[in-house]
C-alpha cells in the first residue's frame, strides 16, 4: 500500500514501539516518529487504533515514497 510517517505526542518507551515491529522509532524532542510499509488501508486503521487504544496523542499521519534500497557496492 506505502510508506507512512506517524508522528505521536511525547516519547514512546522501547515497550511501545516494540508493539509495532514492522515500523522503525526515531525519538526527537516530544515526539516519536514512527515509520514503516503498511500493507493496506486496514492495516494503516489498525495501527492507528491501537495507538488511540494506548491513549496516544496522534500528530499526524503522512504517506511519502517508500525509501529506495541501496544499490549493492561492487
């Protein structure tokens, strides 16, 4: 489906972001930054109803590009 950016009140515990394995944390001053590939629009909903679940301030929600790999070196 794509790439989203999730960004959340305050900083996650590594207990929380650890809740969502398939999307990677950057901490930065009073907020987390969570972002991953969400396979479909249920799972983007899911995620975001966990996060209210968990009494998590939601930001805001972007979708970008996902990230182009590396290409190998030689």
């Amino acid at each position: 489906m794509g790439h989203y950016v999730i960004r959340v009140k305050g900083r996650l515990s590594r207990e929380l972001t650890d809740a969502f394995p398939t999307l990677t944390a950057d901490s930065e001053p009073a907020q987390t930054v969570l972002h991953g590939d969400l396979i479909d629009q249920a799972a983007l909903a899911g995620l975001l109803n966990h996060l209210d679940m968990l009494g998590i301030n939601i930001l805001e929600v972007t979708q970008v590009p996902s990230p182009q790999p590396e290409p190998p070196e030689d």
